[in-house]
C-alpha cells in the first residue's frame, strides 16, 4: 500500500498554494485549457501577462476560432514552442464547431482536441470541472518517485504514472482536485528536481527516499538540447521578424537576414512552413492566415 499523503499534503496546500489566476474559483474551462497549453515547459511568470491578454483578446473559443491563425501566433509572442499557439487555435475551431463553444468536460472529448493530451485533458477536467482523476506532470512524478518509490529521480514518463497517482488520491472529489494541485504545488516549490528543501516538506516523515538516506539513483531524464544557436533559437528569430514586420510580412530573403549562419536560417524557415506556421507567398513569407 501506498503512504497515506493526503491529508499533510492538502493541510500544507492550504497555507503555502501560490496565488494563480487559473485557480480563482470560477476562472472557468476556457482559461484553464489555455493556461495548460501555455504552462507547457514554460515559467509561471511568462505566462501570467500573456494569459491575461489571450483571455482579454478571445475570451471564449468562439472568439479566438473566428480571428486567423496569425493573430494567435503573433499573439504567443516569447512563450516558445510556438506550434502550440497553433494547436490552441484549431482546438478552439474544434470546441466552436463539435461542442458548441463549451469546453468539454469528458476526457476522451478532450483528448480528441488537437494539442491536448493525458495531462492537459485530465488537467482541464480536474481543475474546471473538479472531477475525479490523477493529473501527472514532471512534478507530481518527482514526488511520486522519492515519497513513494525511494528514487531520486523519476524514470522515463509512461501511463504507469497516471496507475500511481489514482491509488494516492482521496476519495472525496473535491480533496482529489486540491490533491492533484498539491502534489505539483509542492514539487514545485519543495521538492525540486535539483535542490529540494526536505527541512520544508510536509511529507517528509513519510518519504521512502529520505528515509533510504537520499540514495543517487540516477536520473533518466531526457536532456533538453541547448537552446543558444540552435535551429530553435533560429526559428524564433525568423517569427519575430515577421511579427514585426508592417502587414506580418516580408521579403523571404529578409526574415532574420542577420542570421550568422544562412544555412541554418534557410532550414529554419523551411521548418516553420512545414509546420503552418508560416507561409510562402510569392517570394514573401508571412504568418499563416
């Protein structure tokens, strides 16, 4: 059996939980799905001021389904990953158009959106609808993985992870949602991957790798590829330069034509046009529309 982290866990959640928009009670299905998109391997901070402005801007999916791809992406501005600005966009068309502009609440309604999947849609379920079902992101599987399996580290994610957080959750639906909430919350804040505050934790006294003696057993995480000079950060300098230009439009050869490596650049632009997020219109490139 699993240790019983329920009710330390939310009696700490319940004093030291961040202050976030997304869970002002009634901040409603729409908000939530568009901050899980934009909280994917981004800070808490970047995304803040950009929500406020997609919410602002497109305040149910209907609004954002009517406006053109381009003003999403232009809109994603620096939250990287741009793709997503797309997937979120046709996702909207999909809740305008299969679900009559509601959000749905049914996981596998949810999981057939363009963009979202176990996490985002359980995440959305969860957290705008307060159903009952375990939500696992990097967080909540470094928690699992030292409180419960004495490891330091979590191995490569898999569906075993969602099977691991559903035997830990309480059994009232509301306590499962501030369960769920709180483990990220607390891997977040204390159990980090690379310096977690033991002397901090709430479930310490109940934690299989503190109590192993804090074994080194290794960690498999994929490596994220550097990002300075990368095909990346070349793709990046490309969209800004057309989210600046008048119109969002520009000559071909003058999208990010600073670039020290013009190869690259050439590789990047074509990689953007292979994934819609830009277009080649007679010798110009510019957003997708």
């Amino acid at each position: 059996m699993p240790p019983d982290l329920a009710a330390p866990l939310l009696a700490w959640y319940r004093t030291a939980a961040r202050d976030l928009p997304w869970r002002a009670p009634g901040y409603g299905a729409w908000g939530v799905l568009v901050s899980e998109f934009m909280l994917q391997q981004t800070p808490v901070t970047r995304v803040i001021p950009r929500l406020a402005e997609w919410l602002t801007a497109w305040p149910e999916p209907a609004d954002l389904a009517a406006a053109p791809p381009a003003d999403a992406v232009r809109r994603w501005a620096n939250l990287g990953y741009p793709r997503r600005a797309l997937w979120l966009h046709r996702a909207a068309v999909e809740i305008r158009d299969r679900h009559g502009g509601v959000v749905p609440r049914d996981v596998d309604a949810l999981l057939a959106l363009t963009g979202i999947g176990d996490y985002t849609a359980r995440a959305v379920a969860v957290f705008a609808y307060g159903d009952r079902h375990p939500v696992v992101d990097t967080n909540t599987r470094r928690v699992i993985a030292r409180a419960v399996e004495g490891r330091s580290q979590p191995g490569p994610a898999s569906r075993r992870d969602l099977d691991a957080m559903a035997a830990l959750l309480p059994a009232a639906d509301a306590d499962a949602a501030s369960f769920n909430a709180a483990t990220m919350e607390l891997g977040a804040l204390v159990c980090t991957a690379r310096a977690p505050r033991c002397e901090a934790c709430p479930i310490a006294h109940l934690c299989a790798w503190r109590a192993a003696g804090y074994p080194d057993t290794g960690d498999e995480r994929r490596r994220q590829a550097r990002y300075e000079g990368s095909d990346r950060q070349a793709r990046g300098a490309v969209l800004r330069a057309l989210r600046e230009a008048p119109g969002h439009a520009l000559p071909a050869v003058a999208a990010a034509s600073d670039w020290p490596d013009p190869r690259q650049r050439d590789r990047a632009i074509d990689s953007l046009i292979a994934d819609g997020l830009a277009e080649a219109i007679g010798g110009e490139l510019r957003l997708p529309r």
